[in-house]
C-alpha cells in the first residue's frame, strides 16, 4: 500500500467520523426528533424544547381502530377518544386525591402517652382476641403486598374480558325498554 492510498484511507475516516460527530450532535440537540420545520412532528430543528409531563395513564380498546385514553398533562386528566379520523377530547376528569404522606399521617405523642403505651402488655389478656377492631392503629384498609398481575392481552381482541364486555354492551343496547 503506498503514502496516496493511506492518506486516502485517513481522509475517508477523518471524514466519516466528523459526519457521525455531527449527526451526534444533532440529534443530542434536538431530542432525538429527527423532523424539520415541515415534517410531521410540527417542530422545527432549532426550536427549544418545553418540558411538558404528559403520561397515558390508562387506554381501553373500543373495537376496530377506536379507543379511549386516560392522558395525564401536568395537574389534569383528560379522556380522548381516539379513532382513525382524529383525537377528541371527551371530558376532563378529576385528578384522584393524592394519598398523605407516612409523615403526614404519623400522629405526635407526649412522654406521657407513650410510656403508657410501652406499658402496655403486647398479648391480649384473658383470652381477649387481638383484631383489628381493637387495635386502633391498624388501617382500615391496605393494598395486598404483591399487586394483582395484568394480563397481557387486557384490552386486546384476543382477552375474553374483552368479548365479556361487549357482549353485555350489546345486550344492553337491544333489551326493549
């Protein structure tokens, strides 16, 4: 291999390298959004980027090309319905109230009141039953330790939920009333 065909060679890598560089950079730049001011995404190259928390927080299949979607924007809740002809928004929904803290449901004891209940015997006396009645620290309703597993297929053609629910959907709508 002579001096000409190595510098070839070295430009052809110096070069491929500055183009990956660039590429890099853009893509870096913009987000990843690989659309001009003309394409599809509606955003142009250059412009900065808003950070808007948007999360789809649930999605049922209706049938065919339709469904519905719970979308969380920030602070709000919207349900779309969405179908090959557009998105609509069907209503907006009441953000479910957040659960307190641990922090903010700890209660403050005085000195007094907890050495009372240090005193306290653990094991219930005279063949008193220890129930959450008695204890009034217990809450009234926990969520099971391992949560209920979700079926691949839920919300698909394919989950006999599905088939359920649109069985009494059309039921419902051909009873005589």
């Amino acid at each position: 291999m002579d001096t000409s065909s190595a510098v070839l060679v070295l430009r052809v890598a110096v070069s491929l390298a500055a183009v990956l560089g660039l590429l890099w950079w853009l893509a870096r730049r913009t987000g990843g959004r690989a659309t001009g001011a003309g394409g599809k995404g509606g955003r142009g190259l250059l412009r900065p980027r808003t950070s808007l928390q948007l999360a789809v927080v649930g999605r049922q299949s209706l049938g065919g090309r339709t469904s519905v979607a719970l979308v969380a924007v920030g602070e709000r809740r919207l349900l779309l319905g969405v179908s090959e002809h557009g998105v609509t928004l069907l209503t907006e929904v009441a953000p479910e109230p957040a659960e307190p803290s641990a922090a903010e449901r700890r209660e403050t004891l005085d000195a007094a009141e907890l050495e009372r209940l240090l005193e306290q015997p653990l094991s219930p006396s005279s063949g008193e039953s220890l129930t959450a009645a008695s204890t009034p620290s217990a809450p009234a309703a926990r969520k099971p330790a391992v949560p209920k597993q979700r079926n691949p297929l839920e919300g698909s053609v394919l989950d006999a939920t599905t088939w359920r629910q649109a069985v009494v959907a059309v039921q419902e709508r051909t009873t005589r009333r």
